[in-house]
C-alpha cells in the first residue's frame, strides 16, 4: 500500500463494523488444561459472533457454539442487558461472552439475559437459568465448575451447574427497595472499568459480593422522545451522581453458598461511607481483598480482611498530588507477598510486596510504563507484563526477573501486542498488529517468542480493495517545547503538495491514546474517506492523554480544555509551517470528549480552527459524573473557578467559525442536556450553530441507517464550509 495510492472508499463504507481488518478473534482463553485455545469470532466478518476452539496439537479450528437462532440481537435484549453494552462499548451480539471453570471442561455461556452451559466442548448446549421477565445478570462459574452464581431482581442467586437443583437465593433484602446486591453500580461500569459486583472464593464454598445503595441520588429522567410509545414505555429513570453531588453508598459483604437464608458477614470498609469501592480480589490463603478509593482519588488503601469476621488490616496507601489511577495489577503469591502496580514514581511500575504489604523490591523503572501485568512464574522466578519501554507509540511483552534484573523484550515485532498467557506459563497468544499490519493471532513460545501456531491470519478482503493506506507517524514540539506524537492521512498525489484544508480528528482525554503504531488508526475510516476527499486529516495527542506518564496526564488537573487546545493549535501551527495545512480552512471533529474538545478548540482558538463538528460534547463539567470529573477537576464546590472556565459556555462570545453539535436523545452517559445548555448559550449570545439529532441513539450511534446518515451530514458540512 503506497502513501500515494489513489482510494476507492464509498460514504456507506465508513460506518460500517467491524472496520476493514477487526473482525478478528476476542475474548481469548485457554481450557483449564491448555489443551484447547478459545474465541469468539464472526467467520462472516459481521458483528454477529460465535465461539470457536483452536487445537494446538492438531492446527484444527472448530465451531464449539453458534446459537441457532443467531443469539443476542439489540432488538431481544432487556434495558439492563442494553445499558451494560453501553458501559461495555460492546458493540457484538450473538456470543457476546463465555468462561470456562478454572477446574474441569464446563463452559458457561449467557444469551439474552438466559444461562448456558456446555459440560465440555462438543457437548450438548444446556439452558440452565431462564431469565424470563427479570435477566440472570453476570453469571459466574464457580473456580471448580459446580455452581454458577448470578444476579437477577438485584439479588444474588446460586445454581447447581449441572441442573440438579433450582436456584438459590443468597441475598434477600435489595429487591423493591432500590438497592442492588451482586451489582456494580453505574460509576464502577462506566469509569472504574469494573462492570462485577460479586467474586467467588478460591474454594467455591462463599462470595464476595457488594450492595448498593443509589435511593438517595435524585432520579434524572430520560424521555423517549421519538418513541411511538406513551407512559413508562417512552421514557427511563436513572439515578445519575452528578460531580459534587451524592454518590452511591457501598458495602462488601460476604455470604456462604451452603445452606440457605445465612446472613452476610460486612467487611470493614472505614467510617468514611464516601468511597469508592474500586477493585475486590480473593487472596490464596482465604482472605479478602479490597482496593477502597477516597473521593478526591488522591488515596487508595490496598486492605485485606478476614471474611469470618470483617476485621481489616491495611497492607498499603498509595497517595498522589496529581490522582491515583486505577489498575488490574494485583496479583497475589505462594507466599502470602504480591506483585503490584504504582505510579509512584510518575511512569506506572511493578514492585515486590511482601505479605505485610512491605515493599521488598521494585521490579520495572524508567520514563516509560507498564501497561498490563500477563503472569507470574514463581516457580522459575519471573513476571511477564506488557508495556511501553520501546516507546510510547509501541506494546510489547517483556519478562523480568521476581529477584530484580533487566526485562527482556520477547515480541519483536513492531506495532501492539495484546497477549494471554497458558496457564502452564510456557506459551502465549499473540494479537499482532501495526500501522501496515492488520491483526494476526498467534500462538508463541514464552521462552524467545518463537512462533508455535498460527491462529488466525486471515486477510480481509476489504482491507486491498480500499486500498488503506497508513497514517505518517510524526513527533513535533509543543510551544512550551513537550514532544506531542501525531499521525498524518495525507491526500494522495491527485490533489497536489499542499497545503490542503486540513480537519484535526481529536480526542484528547485522559486514558485514551490516539497516536500508536496500531492498525486501528489505519482503519480510521472516516479519516481516510475525508483523505480521499482531498482534506488532509490530522490526529495528535496532546498532554493529558495517556501513556505517557502522570505528569503528561496531569498537566490538565482542575482545569480542562485549555493545554490540550493550546497543543491541538500547536499542531496545526506545526502543520502550516510544513507547507501542509491551509490555516484559512482547519476545522476539527470528536466525540465525548472529542466533542468537547471540537467546541473548545472553536472557542478558545478561534484564529486557528473555522469549523467544528463536535458528537455528544461535554459542555460543562458540572453536568458529569462523580468520579471520572472529580478526578480531574475536584469538585465544582471546591473549584468553582476551575469549572467555569473549563465550560464551553464560558468560552461561547469568542467562537467565530461554524459549528455541528451532534447528539443522540437518550443518551445515558453524556446527556442531551450538555448540548441544550450549550445551545442556550449560543442563542444569547447570537451564535449561530447546526443540530444534528438522533432520537434514538445513546452515547455510542449504533443503527447503521443512523450512522451512514450522520456521515453524509457531516461529509457535506466539511465539503461547504472548508
């Protein structure tokens, strides 16, 4: 594929998914036995997924589940079930998930709100809980294989696995009253990426679970209004925590499986009931632990308590100027000590804990980051993780010493790898891909990387007849001198040299990195569309994004929307000096906070930007949630200042260029209301502006008929006014 190449895209090619070349392999496991590697996989390169078995020992792939009448679909899915694809991003339907039993060959499969389960693969499919009016949420297969345990009518229930017995309730006083037992509740989905609310012990004999209390947050209501229906049908009632307002109240009990109608036993969770309750885990010798955040999120306690009694006792405090971020690198040993993961040094590390909580050594350093821990090898003495060490545009998988020692890469080649690792800890799979290389899948030695098997590598077709080419990497500096990394989709040599009106795609939050040496953002197809246009497209990360350590992240805190304009300018200035961009035509377009960053760069750089389409925007921090904005900002009654400036409407009497304001009606997450606030603004201030409104959608557009009409709005409003 050449930069120069001349395109074939079609408008209704852009919001079609999976993108040229994702329809690949996800949620990889291995059998308890690591006998058989599995996935989920649409052999048809649709949306629509089914669950395949891999044998290393044969090459053979096999289907293990295709449900006959297709499986999921938006149209058969409960509220609840539709709202956790949401907080998910999960876009698939069909199998949309399954787990294996850490011990034997069961197979747990849950469609449509139903329990499922296979008694090893080829086996008979079995329904085992039939959702009915009220869904069996997140069903879990006891560690070894014989219980499954779920949610359903906010309560917690167990179930024989093999259909002996009628399911068991756990829990008995959450139904009718507006709490939820076994529930994560919304900022835990949506923020804390941690969509479970209940956790088996090791030894299948009890559950971690915790209870939510939300009836104190005031309902916000959401009203269908393009539904035929009338009443409770058209509209829903979310108990939504906006910033510096209530917040759910949280306990983690414990509860035994055996017998019925025991009363749970309540960890120790302090005398401050203002906190989040961010990661529980089981530890091998029967404890439980908890990761309980503090409000601000400037402290989190790593505790540990009996589950016999409740007593806690604290193992470590991490502390931040700027705020701790959450992770998934806990992972307890043999010996009572843990591996853990700290920023404490500003680059996100692992360290050696003892069983205290002591620190015994640290096991990774230096201005780059870990960015998933894989596995520990305790038996030869050695942690594998995935990380940013070859640079911030890169992932590789490393291995270093549990004594101390330098990592060793053992991915060679470039681009990202997204790996899982046998439970033997001799090979892993490798998801490959890079600016020039959609995804493969492999199965590779843990030893040097050697390739054992290969998965999947299977060209899409899409991908030569689009003819994609890749994005140019590049690395400029900001006017404060700070290396930014940018991508460039540089119309081909129909359209000239240049300079070419330029449109910036933007995202510019935190936790979310743009600019990586990954094939999805060759697949960006609206960038490439827009390039074949003849628009040079333009993606930078400006500070505050991710990965590049917590004084890059932080250089936002309690004052959003103002250093990433500044870079975004910066970038585009970088490009006019380059003879690439035409500065009298440079728009920009995003969504969430890309929205919100298309409205403040039209505002705060109106010399730089005359153009704006800008998706379901933030317009002002006090209209989001508790602990994705307070993170950032603190709360709008301790930084009233912070938060004025940091909204749109502040910034409204500046904007000069056009402006789009996308939105979907029933969106959940961004509501409505922050574009309705803003257009209040630009209607007293004489601002014109566009709408675009889709009545139907939540955050994320999901009817294709919607998107490709969005697409074509969008299209034509860069075509006239650049």
């Amino acid at each position: 594929m050449r930069a120069d190449a001349q395109t074939t895209i079609a408008l209704e090619d852009v919001p079609r998914y999976p993108t040229p070349g994702m329809a690949i392999p996800g949620a990889i496991d291995f059998s308890p036995d690591d006998a058989l590697i599995t996935f989920l996989l649409s052999p048809d390169r649709t949306l629509t997924r089914q669950l395949y078995a891999f044998d290393p020992a044969t090459g053979e792939r096999r289907l293990l589940l295709a449900p006959a009448d297709g499986g999921a679909t938006e149209q058969n899915l409960s509220l609840e079930e539709k709202l956790r694809r949401e907080r998910a991003r999960q876009l698939e339907v069909g199998v949309t998930s399954y787990s294996w039993a850490q011990h034997g060959q069961r197979i747990l499969v849950p469609l449509r709100g139903d329990i499922y389960v296979q008694d090893g693969p080829g086996a008979q499919l079995r329904l085992l809980v039939a959702g009915g009016g009220a869904p069996a949420i997140s069903p879990v297969l006891s560690p070894d294989g014989a219980l499954v345990a779920y949610v359903q009518d906010s309560e917690l229930y167990v179930v024989p696995a093999d259909g002996s017995a009628a399911p068991r309730q756990l829990t008995h006083d959450a139904r009718g009253t507006g709490k939820t037992n076994g529930l994560a509740e919304y900022a835990a989905q949506e923020e804390m990426h941690r969509s479970m609310g209940f956790w088996w012990s090791p030894d299948s004999r009890s559950i971690a679970f915790e209870q939510v209390d939300e009836t104190h947050i005031p309902v916000y209501r959401i009203v269908h209004q393009g539904s035929d229906a009338v009443g409770q049908g058209a509209q829903e009632d979310h108990r939504y925590p906006f910033a510096g307002q209530p917040n759910a109240r949280v306990r983690l009990g414990v509860v035994p499986v055996s017998g019925a109608g025991a009363e749970p036993v309540w960890m120790d969770l302090g005398g401050d009931d203002d906190i989040y309750l961010a990661r529980v885990r089981w530890f091998r010798d029967g404890s439980l632990s908890a990761q309980i955040q503090n409000r601000a999120q400037s402290q989190l306690d790593l505790a540990q308590f009996d589950p016999d009694s409740g007593e806690r006792r604290d193992l470590l405090r991490e502390t931040s100027d700027v705020w701790v971020n959450l992770h998934d690198m806990l992972k307890p040993l043999k010996d009572g000590g843990f591996v853990w993961a700290s920023e404490r040094s500003g680059f996100q590390h692992l360290y050696l804990c003892a069983a205290d909580g002591r620190l015994t050594r640290q096991l990774t350093s230096g201005d780059w980051m870990v960015t998933s821990l894989a596995g520990v090898d305790e038996a030869r003495g050695l942690v594998y993780f995935t990380g940013t060490r070859d640079g911030p545009t890169e992932t590789h998988l490393y291995v270093a010493p549990l004594a101390g020692g330098e990592p060793r890469r053992i991915t060679q080649a470039p681009g990202r790898h997204q790996v899982v690792l046998d439970n033997a800890l001799r090979r892993f799979v490798d998801t490959h891909d890079a600016l020039d290389a959609p995804p493969t899948v492999a199965l590779r030695s843990l030893d040097d990387g050697a390739l054992i098997a290969t998965i999947f590598d299977e060209r899409d077709p899409r991908v030569d007849a689009l003819n994609l080419a890749p994005p140019e990497l590049v690395t400029l500096a900001s006017r404060d001198g700070v290396p930014l990394h940018g991508a460039l989709f540089r119309p081909d040599a129909r359209f000239g040299a240049g300079p070419f009106p330029t449109i910036v795609y933007v995202y510019g939050g935190p936790h979310v990195q743009l600019v990586a040496n990954s094939w999805p953002l060759t697949a960006n197809m609206r960038a490439q569309y827009l390039r074949s246009l003849g628009f040079l497209v333009f993606v930078l990360d400006n500070r505050g994004s991710a990965r590049r350590g917590l004084a890059f992240e932080g250089a936002i805190r309690h004052h959003m929307g103002d250093v990433e304009v500044r870079d975004q300018a910066d970038g585009v200035a970088w490009l006019v000096a380059q003879g690439l961009a035409d500065p009298a035509r440079v728009g920009v377009y995003g969504w969430s906070y890309g929205g919100y960053m298309a409205c403040m760069c039209l505002a705060r750089a109106p010399e730089t930007f005359k153009l704006a389409v800008a998706g379901a925007p933030v317009t002002h921090w006090d209209g989001y949630d508790t602990h994705y904005t307070e993170r950032y900002m603190g709360t709008p009654q301790h930084n009233p200042a912070g938060y004025a400036a940091s909204s749109v409407m502040h910034h409204v009497g500046n904007i000069r260029g056009k402006l789009m304001l996308v939105h979907g009606l029933i969106d959940e997450n961004v509501h409505f209301r922050h574009t309705a606030r803003l257009i209040g603004a630009l209607v007293r201030a004489r601002k014109p502006y566009d709408l675009l409104l889709f009545p139907d959608e939540r955050h994320s557009p999901r009817a294709l008929a919607d998107r490709i009409y969005m697409e074509e709005r969008i299209v034509e409003y860069f075509l006239q006014y650049l």
